[in-house]
C-alpha cells in the first residue's frame, strides 16, 4: 500500500476519534445537566501570577454541595465539591487584564472563602444571584451571623 494512503488513513483515524470524542463531550453534559441544571462556572486553581489559573468547568448544586466538573473531561465525578457550610461569600469583582481572555463572556469573579482560605469563581451574573440565594438559603440551624 503506497504511503499516501497510510496517511490518509491516519488522517480518517484522527477525524474519527475527535467526532467521538466531541460526542461524548455532549453526552456527558446531558447526563451531568440531568440530575440537577447546570451552569458554567470557573475556577482559580493557581493564583500565583494575577490573573492566571482558571480552569472552564461547569458547576452543579448537590444537596448541601456545589460540585465543579472540568469542562473538557470524560469523567463523571466532580473535580471540585465544596460545602455550603464551610463556604463563604465576599464579594464580586469583573475580571481584570489576562482574565478577560480566560473566562467565558459577561462572567464576573467571586471572591469566597472556603474553610477559611482563599477561593475564587466566576460565573455569569445570573448564576451569581442563583449563588447567592442558594448560600443563603441554608438548612434550618445555619449559622446567618457566620456570613
């Protein structure tokens, strides 16, 4: 079989496993999205250099749990799951220089705090108000002084 054709073969191979993959992005998201909406949501990972470290995800609420899944992954297990409970609110912010290019459109950074050290999200301002009530809207015997 002369080489082109190896090549071409290869190039078909390619194609073929980045539709699949693609598909299964997709069938991923219904599932996720299917036992509870969905949203986008990002997450600082590393914040040693302004602006810089955020991963795309996709956030769902979970019982007393935000749960953070990598936008890009196969896996059906959250990357991230935090408490309600040890989740705290600071403040909002629009994202500034580098982070503008890194987040989706129109998504404001929230400024939290998680079991006491520093953590930050961005979400659209919708979600953020959806946020917001959910934090607040804590089971009964929650601490409202705490936030």
């Amino acid at each position: 079989m002369p080489v082109w054709a190896w090549a071409l073969d290869g190039v078909g191979l390619v194609l073929l496993l980045a539709l699949l993959y693609g598909i299964a992005l997709i069938v991923r998201r219904r599932l996720l999205a299917r036992h509870g909406g969905t949203f986008e949501l990002s997450y600082r990972a590393r914040s040693e250099h302004p602006g810089r470290g955020w991963l795309l995800g996709i956030g769902r609420y979970s019982g007393q749990s935000l749960e953070w899944f990598r936008i890009f992954s196969l896996s059906p297990r959250p990357k991230r799951v935090w408490a309600r409970d040890l989740l705290e609110y600071s403040g909002r912010r629009a994202p500034a220089g580098a982070e503008e290019m890194s987040l989706y459109d129109g998504h404001l950074v929230a400024s939290c705090h998680y079991a006491g050290e520093p953590l930050e999200i961005a979400m659209s301002e919708a979600s953020l108000t959806g946020f917001q009530s959910w934090l607040e809207s804590g089971p009964p015997g929650t601490d409202w002084n705490r936030r």
